[in-house]
C-alpha cells in the first residue's frame, strides 16, 4: 500500500523528492501519514479534497483487495 501512495504522489508534485508515507498502526487499522512539500500540499489535496478523496478511493479499493482496512492521513 505503502509503494501505491508513494508512486502516485510522486507523479503528482513538483518536488518528488519530498514525498515521504509513514505506516503506523492504530489497533488494527494501518495508517499511511502521506507528507509532501508544502508548495505541493494543494496539488495533493486538489481542490475541494477531490484529489485526495480520489488517493483514498484507490488505496482503499487495493486494501480490500488484501482484506485491510488502510486510512490516508495527509500531513503538513
């Protein structure tokens, strides 16, 4: 989960360098703490939260694939 949400965010942004995902585990839940530049914060986010609620779609659709449960959590 964690290499798709790299992958995508880093086609996305201007400074793919500083794309970084974090795992964490809460109970039983993985969480994925997805930081980026703060000049590319909008560009993930998009406008609205359309674009991050479009990477929550996709992350969450390959996590039931594996039978996870995966939470985005975009971080400044």
């Amino acid at each position: 989960m964690k290499e798709l949400i790299v992958y995508i965010a880093r086609s996305l942004v201007d400074h793919p360098d500083a794309v970084q995902v974090t795992e964490v585990m809460n109970g039983q839940d993985l969480v994925l703490e997805l930081r980026v530049a703060k000049d590319d914060l909008g560009k993930i986010i998009g406008r609205q939260g359309r674009m991050a609620r479009g990477l929550r779609t996709v992350l969450f659709a390959a996590a039931a694939r594996s039978g996870q449960r995966v939470l985005l959590d975009i971080v400044e």
